[in-house]
C-alpha cells in the first residue's frame, strides 16, 4: 500500500481504482478508505467524471461528433465485449476485438489492456492491414508499443522487435524514411538472436528496407534488399510473401532503365498468381505491367492490360486504386502528343492522390504536373508547384526529386536574349538586394 504522510492514497492509486485496474486485498483496502474519508472520496468522483467525459472529449479533438447517446451506448457495449473476451482469454476472435477497439478515427476512450497473448495477435492483424489501411495498423501498433502495451510484458524483446519492424513501414509511409530506417536499424540484432525462426522476420524486414530506399530514389540500394528479402521467402517457401517481392522486383529493374525485363517478369508472375486469391496484388501487377507497355512505347497493349485492370478493381471494389490507371493513361496521352489531355487527366487525379499516395509518390504526381506545364509553356504554374515541392522533398530526403524541382525552377526563370553573363549579372544584383535565389536561372 502506497500513502502520503497525511495517511491519504496517492492520487495514481485512485486513478487506477476509477479505471479498475486494482484487485484484491489492495482494492479492498481502498474501498475501506474511501468509506470514510471525504476528501478521497472527493478525488475519485473527479476521476469518475472526467472518464465518463473522455468520449466526447477525444470525439471534439479527432473531428468526429458523438451524434447521439445510442451510439455511444453502443461503443460502450462493442468495448465491453471486447473486454470480456479478452478477460477470459479466448482463443478466437482476438483479431476482431482488436480491430472493434480501433475501427475509429481514434482509438478507443476505453482502457485497452494488452496482454502478451493479445500482442501476439496484433502482429500478424497488422502486417496484414499494413497491404490495405496503414493508418489503421499505426494506431493499433502506437497503442501496442506504448509503455501500457509492450511496456507491460516480461521478457517480450523479440515481440516487441518484429512489432517495431511493421511500425516502420508505417513511418515510412508517412513520410519519416530516415526514422524507418534507424528503427529498422535497431531491431535487427534482436531479430536474429531472440526468435525461433528468424528467417522470417529478417524477409519482412528486408522488405520494409527496400521499399523505404525506393521511397528517396536508392533503387539499386533497393534493388538489393528486395532480393535479399525475395530469397529468405524462396526458402521459407511463402509464395504469397514471394510474389510481393519479385512484384518489386520488376518496378526496380523498370525503374533503373531495363522495363523490357521487368514486362517479362510481369508475364510469369501474372500467369502465376490468381485474381481471386488476391485481387489487390493481381490488378497492382496489371497496373505495373501495363505502365512498362506504355513507357516501352507499346501503348495498344497498355491500353489492353489497363482495361483488364481496371474492370478488376471495379468488380472487387477497389476503386481507390484507379488513379494509378489513369496516371498510365495519362503517360500514354503524352505520348501521343496529347498534352493537354496528360495534363487534365493529373490535375483531375489529385484529390486521389493525396487520398491514397504515401507522400513521396505525392510529390512525384506534383512533379508529373509542374514537367507538363512546363512542356505546356505555362511557367508560372510550374514554377509555383516546384516552390512549394522543394522543401517538401528536401524533408523527405527525396533527393532526385528536389533536383528535378529545381532545374525546372531554373526553366522557368529563362528568358530569350539573355547570355549567360547576363544572367550571372541579374543574378548577382538580385542577391545583393537580399532575395532569396536558392531557384535562381543563373
């Protein structure tokens, strides 16, 4: 028993009572207590009131409205299963009570206890969620890596490791490419020397490594890693896992100057796989097939894999996949000649972009636009897009990105008749009056 030298309760023992999270003699003890003493029991109806306020509170912060009491009532009820399920430490069902707790926007304003048994179920329900809903895996994994999660758990070092390795993909979708990679960084030596089989977590971590160097322009880097990674799954004999790999595999071979490879690499894996298995996988394959048909200057046969593609994903319900589609329609329009139709098409796909994308293939698309206006003659457009790119892709260490928003920065700021002195001159007087010339054509 914990007490003041004013014979009171400390204030963390009653939080812990309101919250029900002392048992026995100890919250026998507390309950004797309370019985007779006012200013105690003072402290516990003020931690009564503010747990009853934290739905609308978290509500108010997160933009979701409680819109009535019923629903309210209802989340009480979907957590208080939840809650029992876990208490009996059923066997079924513990993925699904996990994902009830965190369906929302926020995660839940109940108390989650996290169990070993419950963490081990977490892994798997978000490598799973990271293919589909990244942000939801990220709430469940902050929750399961904070102090009151893995925290909570002896001897939980290798758990806690494989957790930390799905939680850098989750920053490196959002953006934070260096911090995934130090976390990659950290957890490998656990990894290897605290799980039975490390084999399997050393695939996925070369995984999440491949993509994050692809995500700041390191393909060869990448190209690497996903190899690595692609011959752990051979021997582990994952061939769901294995088509994922060789999938990136292509896009990295495309993207480092050889797609007439990665077209045949598309052909054996799209004979391979089935659509009904995995429609998400399947029409990314198409997409990704279709993109080097284009690029390899076979548009009829783009266009052709693109159809199939896109009747895939409207008949499976992943519609928030098409804007990839309409970025290859978008390249062949170019192609074409068709620019102004290019241009249209990406300027329409924005929204979607930014709805889906993660943030480095958000800049791409911005850049995508600011070469077609430029090609456009429409510098001024250009030039505002590229500004506003240049930090953002210096923040995300995209480094040929940053590159690229600068030399069309420079285009823009060319004017005919001027001679490169002439240009150095201006350039010099500009930098005297004290403006800011990092994008300067001199």
């Amino acid at each position: 028993m914990i007490a003041t030298p004013r014979s009171h309760y400390e204030e963390i023992d009653w939080l812990d009572y309101v919250q029900g999270e002392t048992h026995g003699r100890f919250r026998e003890d507390l309950e004797a207590h309370l019985a007779v003493c006012a200013e105690c029991d003072g402290t516990v109806k003020s931690y009564g009131r503010l747990a009853r306020s934290l739905p609308a509170a978290i509500s108010l912060v997160c933009d979701v409205e409680v819109e009535s009491s019923e629903s309210e009532n209802e989340a009480i009820i979907a957590a208080a299963l939840a809650e029992d399920r876990w208490r009996n430490d059923a066997a079924d069902g513990r993925e699904e009570s996990i994902l009830a707790v965190f369906a929302q926007d926020c995660p839940s304003p109940f108390p989650f206890r996290w169990t070993r048994a419950l963490l081990e179920a977490a892994h798997p329900l978000c490598r799973a969620l990271l293919r589909t809903d990244v942000a939801k895996a990220g709430r469940i994994l902050r929750s399961a890596l904070a102090p009151s999660g893995i925290g909570r758990v002896p001897d939980a070092s290798g758990l806690e490791a494989s957790l930390r390795a799905s939680f850098a993909f989750v920053r490196m979708s959002e953006g934070a490419v260096e911090e995934c990679l130090r976390i990659l960084d950290q957890v490998r030596p656990v990894l290897e020397a605290d799980l039975p089989v490390p084999e399997i977590e050393l695939a996925y971590w070369h995984y999440v490594r491949a993509s994050a160097l692809r995500s700041v322009s390191r393909a060869e880097d990448a190209l690497l890693e996903i190899r690595a990674s692609r011959a752990l799954y051979e021997v582990l004999e994952d061939s769901d896992r294995l088509a994922r790999c060789r999938q990136v595999e292509a896009v990295l071979v495309s993207e480092l100057g050889n797609p007439e490879r990665a077209i045949g690499m598309y052909r054996e894996l799209i004979a391979e796989t089935s659509p009904g298995r995995d429609a998400r996988l399947h029409a990314r394959l198409l997409t990704n097939y279709g993109s080097d048909l284009a690029r390899a200057g076979r548009s009829s046969e783009a266009k052709a894999i693109y159809t199939r593609a896109l009747d895939l994903l409207q008949r499976t319900g992943l519609d928030d996949q098409t804007f990839r589609i309409r970025a290859g329609l978008s390249r062949i329009a170019e192609s074409e000649g068709r620019l102004e139709d290019a241009l249209a098409m990406n300027v329409a796909m924005r929204p979607d972009v930014r709805a889906v994308a993660v943030p480095w293939e958000e800049v791409i698309h911005e850049l995508e636009i600011a070469r077609l206006y430029l090609e456009l003659g429409r510098e001024a457009e250009a030039a505002k897009i590229c500004r506003d790119l240049v930090p953002r892709a210096e923040e995300l260490g995209l480094e040929k990105e940053t590159a690229d928003a600068l030399a069309y920065l420079t285009e823009t700021e060319r004017e005919p008749g001027l001679t490169r002195i002439d240009r150095v001159v201006r350039f010099a007087r500009r930098r005297h009056e004290g403006e800011d010339v990092r994008w300067s054509a001199a």
